[in-house]
C-alpha cells in the first residue's frame, strides 16, 4: 500500500501536461492574435485617436490571454516541481518548494490579471457609474487575497 501511494504522485502528471498544453494554446493563441491585429492596423492606414483607443484595447485583451498563460505556465512547473521533481533549473523568483508557494505566486498573477481586466473596462468606460462598482469588487477581492497570502507568510 505504501509504495502505491508513493507512486500515486505521479498521477499529478496529468495536471502538469495538462496545465502545461493550456500555456502553449493561450501564448501561440495570443502572438497569432497580436500578429493579427498589427496586421489589421497596417492594412487599414487609417490613424485615429478611436483606432488608438481600440489598438489599446485589444492589445490590453491580448496581455490578458498572455497573463492567463503565465497562470497555466506557473501551474504547470508548480505541480512539476512539488510532486514529480523539484531539481530544475528555473529562475530564483519561480522554484516552488511548498503548495504555500504555488498559491502565493499564483495570486501576485491573478491580481495583475484582475488590473488588466478593469484596465480594459476603463478604456472602454463611457461615463456609466457601474465601472465604480466593479472597480471596488476588485479591490476587494485583491485585498482579501492580500490579507491571505499575508496570513500564510506570517505562520512560517
């Protein structure tokens, strides 16, 4: 029984391929878009400061479909390195040794993910007080995150 749970980790391969497939679909999904979308631009001529305001908006899109890679790219190499092998050469700031790890990188993305989004909403903002509300749930939501990865660093 012993040596089946020991080697039951590795069924957390499935999550890392997983994991790791969503991350290339999201950044190849994400330079196709970009491509695209310059293409659109030169093939248009046209320069408008409302071209500019839908350039800028797409583009803040198309970091958001990036960002969501990096979750899935995080994911992947935290999995990896907590169940299957955590000898890899990867940079200082992304070695995972504990879940606690994983989770708190995890949330420093899903709050950038979250500025980017209501960034989006902003540059699409036409004056509607709702942007108020959805701007505060966020916050919230990144405090509350704040406060969590605050709560696990302080019992260590």
């Amino acid at each position: 029984m012993k040596r089946l749970f020991a080697s039951s980790r590795y069924l957390v391969i499935i999550g890392v391929i997983g994991a790791f497939a969503a991350a290339i679909s999201l950044f190849i999904y994400g330079g196709a878009l970009t491509i695209q979308e310059i293409m659109q631009v030169v093939q248009s001529g046209a320069v408008s400061s409302k071209g500019g305001k839908g350039l800028m908006l797409a583009f803040i899109e198309i970091a958001d479909i990036f960002l969501l890679g990096t979750v899935m790219y995080i994911i992947s190499l935290g999995l990896y390195e907590l169940f299957i092998d955590d000898t890899i050469n990867l940079p200082e700031w992304l070695v995972i040794h504990t879940l606690d790890d994983l989770k708190h990188k995890l949330v420093g993305v899903i709050v950038v993910v979250m500025g980017v989004v209501f960034l989006g909403h902003v540059i699409k903002w036409h004056g509607e007080q709702e942007i108020a509300y959805y701007g505060a749930a966020i916050a919230f939501v990144v405090a509350a995150l704040t406060y969590f990865t605050s709560q696990k660093k302080a019992k260590h």
